[in-house]
C-alpha cells in the first residue's frame, strides 16, 4: 500500500522560500546553511535573522526566536507544556483515549521509533521514519513529502520522541500534527484491541487499520494514497467500485450499487464474483458505512476487498465523475 505512494510524490524544494525572496534559492541556502548550500536547512529554518528583519525570507510560521548562531530557531517547546498549556506551536496533544477514538481518522500515522522497535509490532497503516525525533522532517521528503497538508499521528514507544518529531514535522510546514503522548506504542496498541473487542461491532475501524488486511479486516484504503485513477485501477486485474450509500441521487459513473444492509442483495452481488479476478473497493460517503459494508461483504465472500476511508464518495467523484441514476 505504501507502494501508492511513491507515484504521488511531489516536487520537493524550497518551494515557499523561492515565491517570498528575491535571492535564488543557492544563494539563500549558502547564506543560511553552517555546511554550505544544503538545502535542507534552507526549508527547515526558513529564516535567518537579518533576511527575517527585513523580510527577504519568510519568518518561521511555527514562531521563533533569533538566536546567538545567528539563525532562528524555535521557541524551546516542552512536552509537558504543551499536554498543559498548548499553544500555536504545539501540535495536538493526544492521549490514549482520543488515539483510540480518532485512530482511523488520520490521513497518515506516523512511527518514529527504531527499525527494532518496528519489528517488533507496529500499526499496520503506518509511516515507519525512524530518528524523526532526531534530524528534520526534510530527511524523509521521500516518504513524508508532499503530503503537509495532511492530518497526521505521530507515535512511538513512551510519548517523547513522538513529541520531538512532531516538532519537526511543523517545522517543516505539517500543519495537523497530533503527537500521542500516553504510553506509545504498545500501549495504543492494547487499548485499541480491547476497545474493539468489547464493542458489538468488533473488529472497528482503528482495530483493523492496526493490524492490517486479515479474515475479519477488510483493507483500508486511504484517501491519501489515491490521487489518480491509476492508484485504483493498480489495486487488481478488475476492480468492482461498489457504492453502500443507502441514498443517492447520483451515483459514481462505473460503480455498482450495493445495499449492505440487504442480506440477499449481499449474496447476489457475491455470486458473481471469482475470486482470482475481482478486487472490489467499497466506498460511501463519509467512510463509516464503507467500513461496516465491506465487513458485511467480506463475510461472505474472502476476495481482496478495499474499503475507502474519510473521502468515500465526494473524493472518488472527483477523480471518476458521476451519472444520474
Ligand atoms: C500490513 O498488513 C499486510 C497484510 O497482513 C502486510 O502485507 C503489509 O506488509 C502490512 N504493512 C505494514 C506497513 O505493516
């Protein structure tokens, strides 16, 4: 899945710096980099103090201070101060309750823990950017780039590099950073499994984007890693788009209509399938009902089943177009 990603990675650079200076990027990076033109830095610390005064170069948007290096450097952010106080330099600071409850609403989640760490048990819809918490987010354009505009966790083992990382990451420019802070990993992990046992609708949504595509977890899809047809059509030889919306004055152009909650219509669809053939990618409209229609589905048929997250119907529309019914 993180494959899809590959195909929509942007063009990286000091995109904002060259719009807002008159100097050309080289110059900017040569003047502001200890080591020379290296861009990173350039991105990373948007400012250094004279060309922030006279605002050549963008002040740093997550605030900042000019410091003795002559560069600037954000405020000195504090774990505890931002579980506290927060603030516009903060990310979101959330604890195991919230993670559990929001888990399948991130566009992205994101582990900053070691390759060992990682081995050893992570969620399966995961980022891995090991050492986050230690260099800047633009060491990892190739996996986190492009994609600053996304609603992100961010977690590792106890809570404090999640929280360093986070920093980085709004340094960069992520603008919907949620840092979990209540224990890490593992015990996200726990609260999750038990949460989704004791419901009557186990296995839920964040049950299943923790431990990935099994016999009762039809596979999340997110909106993030779909931004062409091409991603879709990627998935398998012949994909079925299958629509689980109860009411719909327009349909997807392509899609076939399913009505879920109709055991029959159910088992009609699923005749007709061959297993070696169809991939089927269950949306609706918000990503609730795809969800609960591609269980409903995968319970009677164990093909490769997909199921559209958060954007359902209004992002495919977009990418498919739609016909009146
Ligand atoms: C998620 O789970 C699937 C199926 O179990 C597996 O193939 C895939 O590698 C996992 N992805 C990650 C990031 O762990």
């Amino acid at each position: 899945m993180l494959l899809l990603l590959l195909g929509i990675l942007p063009q990286i650079s000091c995109r904002e710096n060259t719009q807002v200076s008159p100097l050309g990027v080289p110059e900017i990076c040569a003047q502001m980099s200890p080591c020379g033109a290296d861009c990173y830095t350039t991105c990373d610390n948007p400012c250094q103090c004279d060309l922030a005064a006279n605002k050549e170069v963008p002040f740093p948007s997550y605030g900042g201070s000019c410091q003795d290096t002559g560069f600037c450097e954000g405020e000195f952010l504090h774990l505890e101060d931002c579980i506290e106080e927060g603030g516009p330099s903060c990310p979101t600071m959330l604890g195991t309750e919230e993670a559990v409850e929001k888990f399948s609403t991130f566009d992205f989640r994101i582990d900053v823990r070691t390759v060992e760490e990682w081995n050893e048990g992570h969620a399966n819809m995961s980022i891995h950017t090991p050492g986050l918490a230690n260099f800047p987010a633009a060491n990892y354009l190739d996996k986190i780039g492009g994609l600053e505009h996304k609603k992100v966790l961010v977690y590792c083992r106890s809570g404090g590099r999640a929280f360093a990382a986070s920093i980085h990451l709004l340094k960069y420019g992520f603008s919907d950073i949620n840092s979990f802070y209540h224990g890490g990993f593992p015990n996200l992990n726990a609260a999750i499994q038990e949460d989704s046992e004791e419901r009557e609708d186990h296995p839920t949504k964040s049950f299943c984007y923790v431990t990935g595509p099994s016999d009762i977890c039809p596979t999340p899809l997110p909106t993030s890693h779909i931004s062409s047809i091409d991603d879709i059509t990627r998935l398998g030889r012949r994909v079925t788009l299958v629509d689980v919306r109860s009411k719909a004055p327009h349909r997807l152009a392509n899609a076939k209509v399913v009505f879920t909650d109709k055991e029959k219509k159910v088992k009609r669809f699923v005749k007709k399938l061959t297993k070696k053939r169809d991939v089927l990618v269950v949306f609706c409209k918000g990503g609730n009902s795809a969800f609960a229609g591609a269980k409903k589905i995968k319970e009677q048929w164990d093909g490769v089943i997909y199921w559209v997250d958060n954007g359902g119907f209004e992002f495919l529309q977009e990418l498919f177009g739609t016909e009146e019914i």
